[in-house]
C-alpha cells in the first residue's frame, strides 16, 4: 500500500481494539448462491462513525461491538502469535498461464469465496481463459482476510481492487454466526508493544477471542458459533 495510514487499530494487551481516525463501521454480511456458496458482500447496517472507538476482541462484551470491560472481569487472554514477517515471505505462490496466485493458509478467516466456480487454485490453471479469470479475479478480491491474492504474471502486479478506508463485522448466514473484524483500504494495525504489521488492503481481526493466530481471524468463530448479537444474521 502507498499511501499513509489515516486510521489505526491498536491491539490493547488482553483487551480491546482502539481504532483512531474516523473510519466508517458496518455490519457486511456474506451473500450466498442457490448452493450456499460464498458470492458477494451486502452491507447490512450502519453504525455511528466515531473518532475513536474500542472495539471488543474478547467476543464477551454485552455492548458489542464496542468494548464494556468484560475482557478484565473474564481474565482474557489475548496475546498476539502472529508470524509477523511480511505476506509475500510467507506466502506459498501456485503459477498459472496468465496469473499467480499467492497463499497464506494461516491467515483464513473461512469466508469461503474461494470455493465456487471449481475452487481458486485450479482456476489459476486456467487464467489464460477470459471467463475462469473473471471469476478468479473476483473471488479473490472477495477473500476479506488477504490470505489469497492475485497477480498478472507478465506484470508481476497484484491485481488488487483498492477499498476505501473501513470497517467491516462480518456476517455468515450460511454458517449462522458473526466472523471477524474486516479491516479494509489499508489501516495501519499496531500491535501491543509497538510492532506495526504489514499495512494491507484486506485483513480481518480476530473478534470472538478464541483465534489461535491472533490479532489475526484464523475462522474459529465459525466452529464455536460466535454471534455479537441475537439476531444478528
Ligand atoms: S478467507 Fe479467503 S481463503 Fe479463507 S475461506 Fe475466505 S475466501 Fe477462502
Ligand atoms: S475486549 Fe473489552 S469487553 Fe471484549
């Protein structure tokens, strides 16, 4: 990314995250195909911007998504596991005729865009076909955790569409439960002591407390059923 952070997200030891600089929050919630798959993104609701805000990471909060201090009262343990090298060095790279498609298993937020249309590593395959590279192209712009992304091969650039400055809570209707926290259009993230992760265009914070890879998603909330609130979906 290029430009100069306008927000950030500090990860607070064992407590919430303290998002700076006015960025927008929504609910964006996943919309499936007549199969269940994983198709495109709707934003559901609106929350108020705020200028500073502490958002939960605890997943116990009653006030979710903002933080209530619950986190202290439960003795959350929050400490960041995280590889903090830099994507590409961490990334496995499958070549295609026309694209390259990188991957950071670790980094999955189980969104699951990456499953229809014959799944993204056979179609990288097969990018020198209009129609599977269209295809390609937008269900790994779709994957919100940055754990695929896709590159022209004579270029050697990501294909990446640029999203604005946000904030996203995930929805899985299909799963039934609420996902992470999906930062998007490059926010700066900072760990607890001062280390500053790679600046990226997709990231999804862990939200329910239970990742084993945090302050990363790792899609365990799926497995658990974390829901922020009752009738969230
Ligand atoms: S985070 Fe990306 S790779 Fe993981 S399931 Fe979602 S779309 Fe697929
Ligand atoms: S992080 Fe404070 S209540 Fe969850």
């Amino acid at each position: 990314m290029k430009n100069k952070p306008t927000v950030t997200v500090t990860v607070s030891p064992n407590g919430p995250y303290v998002v700076e600089g006015a960025a927008p929050l929504s609910k964006m919630t996943i919309v499936a195909n007549r199969k269940g798959g994983s198709e495109d993104w709707r934003e559901t609701r609106q929350y108020e911007t705020k200028e500073k805000m502490a958002l939960c990471r605890c997943g116990q909060s009653a006030r979710k998504p903002y933080c209530d201090g619950a986190h202290a009262k439960i003795g959350f343990d929050g400490t960041e596991t995280a590889n903090r090298a830099p994507y590409l060095e961490q990334a496995q790279e499958i070549d295609g005729p026309a694209m390259i498609l990188t991957d950071v298993e670790s980094l999955c937020a189980f969104g699951r865009f990456c499953d229809p249309n014959g799944r993204v590593w056979n179609q990288v395959a097969e990018s020198d076909n209009p129609e599977v590279a269209q295809n390609f192209v937008r269900q790994v712009n779709n994957c919100p955790a940055g754990r695929l992304v896709a590159w022209d091969r004579k270029t050697k650039k990501p294909i990446e569409k640029e999203l604005p400055v946000s904030i996203g809570l995930v929805e899985d209707p299909v799963e039934g439960c609420s996902g992470p926290i999906w930062l998007r259009g490059g926010i700066q993230v900072i760990a607890g002591d001062g280390f500053k992760y790679e600046l990226r265009n997709r990231v999804t914070l862990c939200r329910c407390g239970q990742s084993s890879n945090k302050p990363f998603c790792d899609g365990t909330h799926a497995s658990m059923k974390f829901r922020d609130e009752p009738s969230s979906v």
